[in-house]
C-alpha cells in the first residue's frame, strides 16, 4: 500500500542511565542528545534539518510545554525543515521515529534527531500524581475516574487471558524473569538485578494477578536516533538499521466500551501486516531475528506473542514457557531487558528499542544479552489502553 | 511608588517580596489548592457539559446513555454526536442497573491522586448487556469474586471543591 521511496536508516543512537534519577528533563534532554551526537563523529547538530520530539506528559511530569524547540536549543540544532513533538502516550517515542521516517522518505529532509524523553518521578511525595496522569490515558471522564490507571486495568487482561486461554501465573512470571534477567547485564535498566520465575511470583501482589514485578516502572530517562536518507546515510557510516516497514492500528475505540477485546489486540494484528507486507516479510516467526516488544506488564508480551502473529491464538503462554522468545529461541524478545527491566520513560521507549535492535545488529550490546547475527529486527509499541498498536521492522542489509 | 522595590518602604508588598535585611524573599503559598479541574469527576452542568442530561438522569437515580435516532447506534460514553452516522439526533435511554462482571482487580499500592486514602479499593468491568463500562466496585472483597459475579448500581454523591452537586456511579456486589 505504502510506496516508500527512499530507504531511510538509522545510523547512530545514544542514552541516558533510566531509573530513579537525580536529573531534571533538561538534564535528561541534554545527555541523551550528547550520547547520540558521541555514537555518530560525523554528524553533528549543524548536519540535522528535521527534529522529533517523543514525550508524554512534560506539561504534568516536568510543568514544560512546546519542548521540540527546547530541545533544539539545548542541543544547538537549528531546525530550517520540521520540528514537532508526538504524544502517543506509551508510543510516542515510536511515533516520533515513524514521523521522522516518513519525512526523509518523502524527501522533505535528508537528516533527522528522533529524541524521546519523559521525567517521571517526581518527588516522592507527589507519586499519586504520576499516577493520576498515565490514569488519564482512557476517556478521563468515564474510566480514569474509577481508578482505571495501567495495572489494574493490565490485571484485567491478565485475568481475561488466563480466564479464556488458561494462561498461567508461572508463564507471566516467565515473561518477566527473562526480560529481567537480560536487564541485568543491561547498563542503562532501571532494574538491574536478576529475578527467578518464583521471585516474580512471591513479589508484593499489587493488582492480583498481578505482582510488582510482572508491571514496568516509574522512570526518569531519555534516548535519541540519528536517522538519514540513504544518500546522506553512506557518507557518514558503513552500517545502519534500515527501517523497512512501518505500521499502525486503532479501531475508533478509546474506553472500555469500545475496545475490541479485553484478551487479544487486533490492531496489533493489523499493524503487524501492514509493516510485514512493506517489508516483504511472509513468515514474521522465520524471519525475525529479534523483536523489542511492548511489556508494560507481563501478560502484554503473551498477547503479543499471539496478535503479532507467531503463535496461534491462546498460545502465547506456551511460546514462553516453551523457551521461544528466549536469546536462542525463535525470537529473541526484549534483550534489552524489555520495559518490565528497563523501566518506562514513556515517550523514550520505542526510541530506546529501535537502538537497540541496531545495537544487536552492529554487535555492540553487553554479551550476555547479544542476539547471535541478528539481521532483521521489530519494535512494537501498545498505548493507553492498548487501544493503539505502532509496528516498525528494521533491516541490516539495505532494502 | 517608584518602579523599583524599595525594601526600606514597609507598605511596598508587590510581588509578595519581603525583605528581613538580607537579600529579599519571594514568598509563594504552602499549598497550592487542588484545581476542581484536576480532581477526576468532570463539572457536570449545562454550562460546562453538553451531555449533563446525562448527568440530571443520574442524579434522579437513574443510569442513562445515548441512542442515535438515525441509525440506532447505542453509545457509552454518552456523546452528542453519533460516531457511526454522524447524526445529532440522540436520546436518552435508560440502561439496565443490574450486570455481571466481566474482570476486576484490586489497587493495593500506585493509585492515582485524590484515590491514595482508598487504597486498597476494587474496581472492575461491568457487562450491562448492551454495553460495558468501568466501575469502582464497592462493599467487595477481590478474593471474594469471580467473573460473572451478578452487581447492581448504586449512586454516590461527590463531595468537592465545586459548587454544584456531583454524583457518580459505583457498582456493589447484589444481594443474594
Ligand atoms: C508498580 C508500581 C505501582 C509500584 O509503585 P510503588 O508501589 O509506588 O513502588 P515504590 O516506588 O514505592 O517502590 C517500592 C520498591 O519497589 C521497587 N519497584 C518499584 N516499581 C517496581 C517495578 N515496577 N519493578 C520492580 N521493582 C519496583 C522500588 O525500586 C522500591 O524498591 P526499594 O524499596 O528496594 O527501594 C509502579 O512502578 C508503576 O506504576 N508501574 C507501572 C508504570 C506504568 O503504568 N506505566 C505505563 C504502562 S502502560
Ligand atoms: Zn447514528
């Protein structure tokens, strides 16, 4: 359907230490925004012409608006073609990174800053409000009211899915105990320690089924992605992640009412296939070497298993506990350490997936969790309720 | 007054600027009040909504929602223009008081501003047949329920920072 005209790449990317940080969004800004700069010696601020910003909710976490050309000034970019920030909620950093594609693409410019960012944790005492704000990400008026924010409405699902598909409480745990564990040797998580399947079991039981290890995190971080089109691209560098394929959902339905399911997300599928059929990719579970997938909690990552399209329906807990999605498996899902590890900046998650499936791609991630060769690779992002589904395919080999 | 502050004048109080002979303080409150748009209950008159039918209906004890006179299209939430036809043609209907539960959980710990003193509270998805909507569940133990739970409505009034009367709904488990 989508004529992409030019090959765009990704050929450089930097991050910020996520977790608990004693930074402000500036600083956030600013040290993602060198980390990039340092990952690409030959190009600099003067050298971008295009700048997208990813970020939530700056004007409640860090009382900021109009943050593209903050960004802009802190980074020394003089912006003479597109600036814009995109709120997604949870994907607004993948909405950046498509944006930014699609503008180089189209020929608009040549190179683009794809920065995500968020600012979360306030001080302590003011944490209800971090909450307060990701419980308005359904209709505000009719679900964040009854305290509709995101683990227990993921407990919901979770319930659903064991409800209907037998899901069990071990397979959730083996989700969160593989991501976790590849945090471990990550040095940007936020969570840093290894977990076993029965600690996530036996951690505080905060929104049953789900326990505090099965959610993500409340996080302060920040990523950025230098992206060019293949001309501008081969002056600069030998190797890119080249994006191949890009794909979104939503079926005219926000609040709880009119969602399509509480058990499965078909814009997930929807997303999926179009980004597929881009990339010419026929069999996803064949083809794909690694996948940075959405586990804000971990039954997300079951149901994605399913509604990406590499298990059957109802399969997604077997595809863990069957050892599918491990490092060796027949996807690598979340090396990175996933957002249940890493914790979720939310508008610098998708930014910080896309970098690193170009890390697994150039080799350059802690070897514990480096994925052997890997040549294609997806991001995936939910939002809000999962009621938005955003899917991009990447590529080590040119298109 | 001059346009400068002049720290020697007592009766100069402009930009709330004391001085006690060191440098001069900026003064701000304690506490800021909450903002009566930032607790979670929207205004619910006809000056600030136009769905506040939706809200009179409530009020008198009853749980309402739209229907498209077009097309028949039943919507939650309550809308003034039909999503599926683009009509503006809609009237109240009553919806049944009485569902099942289709999920719920239990908040122990992460709940959002104005909620944390509830903690632990549960909340759940109601299936009213024709429609499904979230609800706090109140008077409910989480391990005491399972899907398909029977609940009935109830109406509770919002006590807070705004002049008018608010009200919401809840639901509770039905007496058997
Ligand atoms: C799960 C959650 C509610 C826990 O918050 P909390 O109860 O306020 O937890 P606290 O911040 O008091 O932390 C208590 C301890 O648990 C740890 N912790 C907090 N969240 C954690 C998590 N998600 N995973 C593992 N450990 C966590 C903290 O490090 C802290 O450990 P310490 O006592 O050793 O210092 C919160 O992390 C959360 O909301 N996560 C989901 C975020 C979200 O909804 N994102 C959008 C997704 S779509
Ligand atoms: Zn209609």
């Amino acid at each position: 359907m989508t004529d992409v005209t030019r090959n765009v790449g990704i050929v450089g990317g930097g991050h910020t230490k996520w977790g608990t940080r004693e930074a402000s969004y500036k600083d956030l800004i600013q040290e993602a925004g060198k980390a990039t700069f340092d990952d690409t010696p030959n190009v600099g601020p003067e050298d971008v012409e295009g700048l997208f910003v990813g970020s939530v909710q700056p004007e409640r976490f860090a009382f900021q608006t109009h943050v593209a050309p903050m960004v802009a000034e802190l980074l020394g970019i003089d912006v003479d073609s597109m600036i814009a920030r995109t709120e997604l909620a949870c994907a607004s950093g993948q909405a950046a990174l498509r944006y930014a594609w699609l503008a180089i693409a189209a020929g608009q410019l040549d190179t683009a800053l794809v920065l995500g960012v968020e600012k979360m944790n306030l001080p302590r005492e003011y944490a209800p409000e971090a909450q307060a704000s990701m419980a308005n990400v359904m209709d505000r008026e009719f679900d964040g009211v009854n305290g509709f924010n995101a683990p227990p409405y993921f407990a919901m699902i979770a319930q659903r899915h064991m409800h209907e598909y037998d899901t069990t409480r071990e397979q959730l745990a083996q989700v969160a105990a593989k991501n976790k564990t590849h945090a471990a040797s990550n040095a940007f998580a936020q969570f840093q320690s290894e977990v076993s399947v029965d600690e996530v079991i036996d951690s505080f039981e905060l929104s049953p089924p789900l326990c505090l290890y099965d959610c993500s995190g409340v996080t302060d971080g920040a990523a950025g992605l230098i992206l060019m089109s293949e001309e501008k691209a081969r002056e600069v560098s030998d190797e890119a992640a080249w994006i191949t394929g890009s794909g979104q959902a939503c079926f005219s339905g926000n609040s709880i009412n009119n969602l399509p399911s509480m058990s499965a997300w078909p814009q997930a599928t929807t997303a999926a296939e179009q980004a597929y059929d881009q990339a010419g990719i026929d069999d996803p579970l064949e083809e794909l070497d690694v996948a940075e997938v959405h586990d804000c909690f971990s039954i997300s990552e079951i149901v994605e298993y399913e509604d990406l399209g590499w298990v059957e329906k109802g399969e997604g807990g077997k595809f863990i506990e069957d050892g599918r999605s491990e490092l060796d498996g027949d996807i690598a899902v979340n090396p990175r350490g996933g957002l249940l590890g890493c914790g979720h900046p939310l508008g610098a998650t998708g930014v910080s997936q896309a970098l690193e499936v170009f890390n697994q791609f150039r080799g350059t991630v802690e070897s514990d969790r480096q994925v052997p060769a890997p040549e294609t690779g997806l991001i995936h992002n939910l939002s809000g309720s999962a009621s938005v589904h955003s899917v991009m395919t990447l590529s080590r080999e040119r298109p | 007054m001059t346009d400068h502050y002049d720290p020697t004048d007592s009766t100069d109080t402009r930009n709330h600027i004391r001085t006690d002979g060191g440098r001069d303080v900026v003064e701000l409150p304690d506490q800021v009040e909450l903002p009566r748009l930032l607790d979670f209950y929207e205004l619910q008159t006809e000056e600030t909504t136009e769905i506040a039918e939706f809200y009179d209906n409530l009020r008198e004890g009853q749980l309402t929602t739209t229907e498209c006179q077009d097309c028949g299209e039943l919507h939650f939430p309550p809308r003034i223009v039909c999503p599926e036809c683009q009509s503006d043609d809609l009237a109240y209907v009553d919806l049944p008081h009485e569902g099942e539960l289709f999920a719920f959980s239990t908040v122990r710990a992460g709940a959002p501003m104005g909620m944390e003193d509830d903690v632990p509270f549960v909340i759940g998805i109601v299936d009213l047949g024709e429609i499904t909507l979230s609800a706090h569940l109140d008077d409910a133990e989480y391990d005491d329920l399972s899907i398909g739970d029977p609940v009935e409505l109830k109406i509770v009034e919002i006590d807070g920072p705004v002049d008018h009367e608010r009200v919401f709904y809840r639901f509770e488990p039905k007496e058997t």
